[in-house]
C-alpha cells in the first residue's frame, strides 16, 4: 500500500512538499518558542535561532564518494506490525520521515556538504554537475553555485549594501527603493493577531540549508535558521530600538505570548489543512494525524556558526581551483572528464605506436582521472633541478588511507615490457625528496610487475613512506566507472597487506 502512495503522491497529492514545509516551520517555531522560555542562549530583543534537523543515516552503508545517499527513514519489523494499526502507524512514520528529507532536499537543490573537521566539501547529482560544467564563464559558474548552494529563504533575502552604511542607519530614500525592488520576489509568512487591542503582523523568517554530513562527529542534519519579526499594522510613529510594549514580547504577560505561539501554529496548521488533498486513503490520513502528534527535538546551534559556515563553503565554491578543475564531488562518481572522453584516452594509451606517446597519453589519462577526485588538486609533468614527476597531487582528500600526506606522487609506465625494482627504488627516492610531506606513491605500469618488484617494496616497508601498484586492469575499470578512487583503495590495502 505504501508503495502505492508513494508512486502517485506527485499525480494524487501535488501540494504535499509545501504542506510538509509548512510543517517543518512548525516544529522549528515550537523549538524556538522552547529556547525563548529558558532564556539561556535567544533573547526577545532578537528572537532568532539555529537548530540542526537531524537525519537518520546509516554510516556502515555511505560510501562519501559513492553516488547512493544513506538516510534511513525507518524499518518494518515483526514487533512494530503485529496488528493493523500497529503497521498503519509504523507506515505513516516511515512516510513522515521520508516527506521531510525529501522535502528539504527538494527546496535545497538537492545539493550536500561532507564535513570532515574544518574540511568542507559541497556535493551535488551529477546532471547538475554536468550543467554546471556547461556554463561558460568563471563567473558565471560562480553565480550558479553560490544560488545552487545558498540557503531557502522565507522571509529573508540577502542584500548587498553599499560601503559607509552602519547597523541601524536610516537608509536614504532613493537606496530603500533599490533595496524594495531587491526582495520584491522575497517569500513571505505573515501571521496576524491582536494585542492589548493593537493589530500586529508576525513575519515568519525560515531558512533551510543543505544536507550537512558531519564523518567525524557522526551526524547528518538540515541546519535550520528560524525566527520572527513583529511590527505594527497600524501607523504609529516607534523607535525599532525602543518599541511600545504592546510591540515587544518580552514585556507581554505570559498568556499573550501564549497567544502568540498558539496562533501561529494554527496559522501554519490551517495552511496544511488548506494543501490536503480532496480524497485520500488510510495511509495519507494516518500520515496526516502522526504529523500532526510527532515531536522532533533539534539540537541549537548559533546562527552565527551557521552562517559562517555557508560563507566558507561558498568561499570553497569560489577558489579558482575549485571551478576550472571541476573538483565537485557528484552524487554519482564521475570524473574529471566525460566517460566518453575518458574512454577516447583509453584508447590512445592502447594503440600508440610510439612509446613516448604511449607514456604521454597514460600521463593524460591518470591525470584527467584524478581531477575527479574530491580534494585532489592534480599537476602534470613537475619538474625540479633534479627529477621529473609524472602526477603531483595536493592532496586535501579526508580517505583515512591518505589523508595524512599533503602530497601523492603518480609515476606512469606504459612500457611494452613489465616494471621492475629499480622504478621502484627511483620513485621510493622521489617521496623521499619531498622532505615528509609525500608518504604515499602510486606506481602504475600498464604490463604490470616483475617479481622482484614485491621483494623491493617489502624491503622499503620499514621506512615512513608507501608504494601502491597499479596495473592496466585497475586502470580499465576505473575508465568504465568513471572513479579512480575504488582502485586506489583496493591498491593501498594490497600494499597494506604485503
């Protein structure tokens, strides 16, 4: 039956993301009202706050370069499904849980963030990334992702104000025309009601980020901006830094600011109410009522964390590095380059005829692979006064395999013959050069190794630096999925192994 639902929700119930929103905002406030009350952290003066939206995540499952996406909406089970209401209500929990990921998504452009200590690294499906990659222009690929990865705003918009404005200055006439026409598209929630006798409009201020995946502290969330704005809705002359009482909450007794907490859950409730479809079925209605019940507990946060927390991920979005190598993590491995394009170099490392065109063609191919890689800033052909590096790689990945290395080192054989332990005492001596800061190599020869080359790296082993092999076959399959990073995985836990 669920399944069902879920199949024509879009065609049967065409307002259920706002109806879902509409909710969200209604826990948020009720967080909010909470964290009002205990008067530790928000204060009346500026009822504003952050909350993480937690999502359930199966960590064993997420791969954070793999395309699938880990949020668990719930199970069914013998105990939860013992009697028909018992599995009614285990269904509308599940569905709950799933209209609210889902919906958050859908009004975040479906785009993510990793977050590995400092380390922040956006992620997005690939069609995006793809379209992404079609618009000309840095610049104008700038534009894209700041709007791709800045927040859902009701009742909020962000506006640039000229240099020489200060906090609480009147803002010249003609500046407050430009600035109207500015948020004239701006979403609003304007709740109205009645205090001590005086009319009064309560802006409802959300915004919504994108899906956070903190590895370290082993937490997914929503970060959630929530807060409410009052003014007059009649004319009164009022100082915004000294409003009447009747304006100003914290001067209320309790049971109009019970009031006001009140009617704007009913508010947001009438407009669910409103979205619901005309005709449903048991599981739509037993959805609706565990919404309705269903209490989440999100964790506060500053607003201020939050926000420079989205301006370093944008600021990430706007290193130049970043944009003309493409370095954007998709939901789906792919890349640096097209698998068509990656398939044509392909088959240029296998048909050369010359032997230095083979080796160039191996170099392009390894380098256009590691440009997919989030974290990886790729260099080609690094020369210093004494040797010749193939690929140099900065490394910022957070793979606990190499996440230690500021700097891997990629030596390409595309010989016709095997590689043998001398390549690999050379390029041992090139990580060694680099003064600690490249303890791991990958040496890739496209026929493969001679024995003596295991018995070298085992002699190598003792000191503080690593050789990972890779041959025609690893490369091939990474060529056919689009990601090197599986192969170099499987390479560095042989060499782990050896």
């Amino acid at each position: 039956m669920y399944d069902r639902v879920a199949a024509t929700r879009d065609s049967d119930d065409p307002n259920w993301r706002a109806r879902t929103l509409l909710w969200i905002i209604d826990i948020a406030l009720h967080n909010l009202a909470a964290a009002l009350r205990s008067g530790k952290r928000v204060k009346w003066r500026s009822p504003f706050w952050a909350f993480q939206y937690p999502v359930e995540w199966d960590w064993k499952k997420w791969r954070w370069n793999q395309s699938e996406l880990a949020m668990r909406y719930g199970e069914l089970s013998s105990r939860n499904t013992q009697t028909r209401k018992e599995a009614m209500r285990s269904l509308a929990q599940i569905s709950t849980r799933e209209s609210i990921y889902t919906t958050l998504q859908y009004f975040t452009n479906e785009v993510s963030t990793f977050k590995r200590g400092r380390y922040q690294h956006p992620m997005m499906p690939e069609p995006l990334a793809e379209s992404v990659r079609s618009i000309r222009g840095r610049n104008a690929q700038v534009r894209a992702l700041e709007k791709l990865f800045a927040p859902f705003s009701i009742g909020a918009a962000e506006i640039e104000l000229p240099e020489g404005i200060k906090p609480r200055q009147r803002i010249p006439r003609k500046l407050a025309k430009q600035l109207a026409e500015q948020t004239s598209g701006m979403r609003h929630l304007i709740c109205r009601l009645s205090i001590n006798g005086h009319p009064v409009s309560v802006r409802i201020i959300f915004q919504a980020f994108p899906l956070t995946i903190d590895e370290l502290q082993k937490r997914v969330y929503f970060p959630i901006t929530i807060g409410i704005a009052l003014t007059p809705d009649e004319p009164v002359d009022w100082n915004f830094a000294r409003p009447p009482a009747w304006l100003d909450p914290a001067q209320w007794r309790a049971s109009h600011r019970r009031k006001l907490w009140t009617t704007l859950s009913e508010f947001l409730r009438r407009g669910i109410d409103d979205l619901q479809p005309k005709q449903n079925n048991a599981v739509v209605r037993e959805i609706a009522k565990t919404s309705a019940t269903l209490q989440i507990e999100m964790e506060a946060c500053s607003p201020d964390d939050v926000q420079q927390s989205a301006s370093e991920l944008l600021e990430t979005l706007r290193q130049k590095g970043f944009l003309t190598k493409y370095q954007v993590q998709t939901a789906a491995p792919v890349a640096g380059s097209s698998k068509e394009a990656l398939r044509r170099m392909l088959s240029a490392v296998e048909n050369s005829e010359d032997s230095r065109a083979k080796g160039t063609a191996l170099e392009k191919l390894l380098t256009a692979l590691l440009k997919g890689v989030p974290g990886f800033e790729v260099q080609k052909g690094v020369r210093t006064l004494t040797e010749e590096i193939d690929v140099k790689v900065l490394n910022s990945n957070p793979d606990p395999r190499w996440r230690d290395t500021p700097i891997v080192l990629v030596e390409c054989k595309n010989w016709s013959g095997v590689c043998g332990k001398n390549e690999v005492v050379l390029f041992q001596a090139k990580l060694e050069n680099r003064r600690g800061r490249a303890k791991l190599g990958f040496l890739v020869s496209w026929n493969g190794f001679a024995r003596t080359t295991a018995h070298e790296l085992l002699r190598g082993s003792r000191g503080n630096t690593q050789i990972a092999l890779l041959s025609a076959e690893h490369i091939r399959t990474a060529v056919e999925h689009g990601d090197i990073l599986p192969s170099f995985r499987e390479a560095v836990d042989r060499a782990d192994a050896t």
